[in-house]
C-alpha cells in the first residue's frame, strides 16, 4: 500500500486550517479595533459635549 498521498493530504489540511485560522484571527483583531475606535470617538464627542455645557463653545 503506497500511502504518500495522505501524507501530502494531510499537510494541505494543516495547511488550509492554519491559514482559516489566521484569517479568523485578523478578522477578531480588525473588529475588535473598529469598536474601540468607534468606542474612543464616542467618548471624546461625550466629552467636547461636556465641555461646552460647561466652559462655552470651544473656539
């Protein structure tokens, strides 16, 4: 019996899985970074909001 072939099989799948991993990953990282952005923008408009209320308009 010639078993080569899953040898190779077997490193594509290692292969395919690590990259769907990887990509799974950045995917994480890219959203996670979009919400903390939008996150830090809400936050200061809060606060130039909070500002204003209380000194005047800012120049």
């Amino acid at each position: 019996m010639d078993l080569d072939y899953l040898t190779g099989a077997g490193f594509a799948a290692l292969l395919i899985g690590s990259l769907i991993y990887l990509a799974i990953l950045a995917l994480s990282i890219w959203i996670g970074y979009l919400v903390i952005k939008a996150a830090v923008r809400n936050g200061l408009r809060e606060h130039t909001l909070w500002l204003e209320q209380r000194r005047g308009p800012i120049r």
